[in-house]
C-alpha cells in the first residue's frame, strides 16, 4: 500500500537517547499484562512528575479504564516507555483504536478520560525523548492515522504535536477557580457575582427549599458513594435522552462499572468524591469529582429532569466553588467544554485540543473528510434540529458516530 508521507516523520525510530554517557531505552508495552507489570515504576514516575493535570493518566484510573472500556481490548495497549539506567522516564499511554476501516493510535483512558498527555520526567532532553517515543511507538504499530484528543495547551505533548505537523480539528476551553486568587469564598464571589446574580441565586434558593427539604452530602469513595454514582450517570443518560444529544463515554454499557468502581473505593483507589443535593428524598442533583495533587475536576454534573426549574444544577456549582474555598483545594477544575455556568464562577480557562495526523492514505481520508469535514457537518446539523427530531437519529441517546 503506498503511504501518505506527513511532515512529521514515522520512519525507523532511534533506539536511544544519549545524555552525558547514559542510554535510554524504549520498550513498547503492548497487552493488558505488560500494563500491569508496569505498576510500580509507573506510579513512582507519576509521584515525582506528574502535575495536577494528570489526573486521567494516573495507573489506578487507567487499570479501572482497562477492566471497564478497555476489557475487549486488552491486546491493544499501546503505552511507550522509557528508560535511563534501568529508571523510567517516560510513560505514553495509547491504545489502537480499529474504525472505518482505519486504524489509530488513541489515548489510553478513550473516551472517559477528559485530558490526555504523557508523563515525563524532567530532564534537559525531554523533547529529543519525546520525538523518540513517538517514533518507536508509529514505526513499531503503523496506524493509518493518530488520533489525540483533550490536549491541554500546558500539557507535556502539546509543544510536540503544534510543532510537528498535528492538524487541530477542535478546540475548547477548560474554565478553571484559582482558590489562592482570594482569601476567602465570600471575597471571591464579589468578584465574580454581580448584585443581580445574587440576589436571583437567594431567590432560587428559596423556591427550592419550598419544594421540600433540602440536605447535600459530600461523600468519600464506598459503596454509597458508588450508589448514587450510579444514580447520576442514569440522570445523565436520561438528560441525554432528552436533549437528543450523543455521548459515547456515558452511553456505553461500560459506563456504570467504570463509575461503580472508582467511586467504590476499592482495588487500585483513584482520588474520588461524589456530591448529592436532596430535596426530600428525591436526588435532585449530583457531582462526580476527581482529584490529583489539590486539582479537584468537576467530571459530572447532573440535575433530574423534575428539577430542572429549579436551576439546582446551578445552586450545586455555586456549593461547589464554595466547598474549594472551605478544603485545600487549589485549582477547581470545570473541564470543557465552557458554559456560562461555569464562565460565571471561572477565574481563567486553557484550551484544550483535538490533534490528528494522518500517516498513510487511507488516514489521510479519514482525517480530512471524516475528523475534519463529515464530523463538525453532522454534529452542527444535529444541534440545529429539534430534540424530538434528534431522538430518532441513528447514533443519539449517546451513541455519537466516531
């Protein structure tokens, strides 16, 4: 098959790195088992170099990913390692991903994962290191095409992909409260509230409190953690349903054993916290948060459709921001997209964005009519019909075509 040619090259990588006199070796970790060997090294890597971003590259969150969405596809782990004097360096999770006839090289963690990027340490030669990951990994595979998705601007992988011919086909923002930008909650929510908002905020809360009585419980991973994790992914689908919108992550029949797990506090513990506001003895609405190094992501935010009026979901984000103040919590994440509930509350945002490179032919189709044209086409048609249209699409409920 005659091969697409992209600027950044896929040819025969260079088996070594060499850095005053030492040698670093590459290795390509290739099924479910060379995964696990890889626990140990992988979470000292991660304790020394890992930022607060790398919530979702952390072992235990992808050993949850690998029983849940990747159990199908246990030989097609692709994580690229790296190692100096017999130390890991770097670790770059990947997985191949077959569809359309087209095979890509993916993050690790697709598509619950919410930021992708590598863990590296920090060395004078990271970006020599990083060119020779990448090299390794598509001359040992030989993907049509690269698929990158969720890349923040201040991730690791970024620089690497905006300067090596990685086409951007979407891009988002990530709104984000700085706790350390005010002493206290109060202080902060002058900054961001004006009078009105207030004062509407009170009134809300009111009319809430007269639905029923109100209590809100943040709760620590474990089996009634895990509950009610469950709860809020069924509101989730069923607001999906309603809104005849697509999302593949919470659709799949993995999603409840994914979120059952991390919240459950058991094997391999990831850094969870479920939130629950009540009205009575309804679940009126529901955060899923996960945190790493006082980054604490607000992954899902979840309102049942009786409630919807009552604009919960809002009066829970503001509980939010509020209980950052109140925990050592420095950075509240929002994670994209943006909205103007979180807009209100966000003391500054990072892009966050798709890159794919095509390598052959076949994944320069893909890229170009299919990522970059076929898809956004499809997706803004979508959203101009109306709900009960939506609902009867093929790919809605959750089922976004990829």
């Amino acid at each position: 098959m005659l091969d697409y040619q992209p600027a950044l090259s896929n040819g025969s990588p260079e088996t070594a790195v060499e850095q005053q006199g030492d040698t670093t070796e590459f290795e390509l970790a290739r099924t479910r088992a060379d995964f696990l060997d890889l626990e140990e090294d992988w979470n000292a890597l991660f304790a020394t170099s890992a930022r607060s971003i790398h919530v979702f590259q952390s072992f235990n969150w992808l050993w949850h990913w690998s029983e849940t969405y990747g159990r199908n596809n246990h030989d097609d782990f692709v994580v690229v390692t790296a190692r100096r004097n017999g130390q890991l360096i770097l670790v770059w999770p990947m997985h191949v991903s077959r569809r359309l006839g087209v095979t890509r090289l993916e993050w690790l963690g697709e598509p619950i994962g919410q930021y992708g990027d590598l863990i590296v340490a920090d060395i004078s030669d990271r970006d020599c290191l990083i060119r020779n990951a990448w090299q390794h990994a598509v001359a040992d595979i030989k993907p049509d095409a690269v698929h990158l998705r969720r890349v923040r601007s201040d991730a690791n992988v970024h620089d690497f992909l905006s300067r090596n011919a990685a086409i951007l086909t979407e891009q988002r923002q990530a709104p984000y409260v700085a706790t350390q930008s005010a002493n206290t909650f109060p202080e902060y929510s002058e900054t961001r509230l004006s009078n009105r908002s207030r004062r509407n905020r009170r009134r809300l809360r009111r009319r809430l409190h007269e639905r029923g009585e109100i209590r809100s419980e943040i709760l620590s991973p474990s089996e009634q953690a895990a509950d009610i994790a469950v709860e809020a992914i069924q509101l989730k689908r069923a607001w999906i349903k309603d809104r005849g919108l697509a999302s593949p992550a919470l659709e799949s029949s993995c999603a409840l054993a994914f979120f059952r797990a991390v919240c459950s506090g058991g094997p391999r513990p990831v850094e969870a916290s479920v939130h629950a506001l009540y009205c009575d003895q309804d679940l009126a609405n529901a955060q899923i948060y996960f945190s790493c190094k006082r980054r604490s992501c607000l992954h899902i935010i979840v309102y049942a459709l009786d409630y919807e009026k009552t604009r919960c979901g809002l009066l829970h984000c503001d509980d939010a921001v509020e209980n950052a103040f109140e925990t050592d919590t420095e950075i509240l994440d929002f994670l994209p997209p943006d909205s103007d509930y979180k807009r209100d509350w966000a003391s500054g945002s990072v892009a966050v964005s798709d890159f794919a490179l095509p390598l052959t032919l076949k994944g320069y189709a893909y890229v170009h009519a299919y990522v970059r044209t076929a898809r956004p086409l499809a997706k803004a048609l979508i959203q101009k019909l109306p709900w009960s249209w939506c609902q009867r699409l093929p790919g809605a409920n959750g089922h976004e075509p990829e």
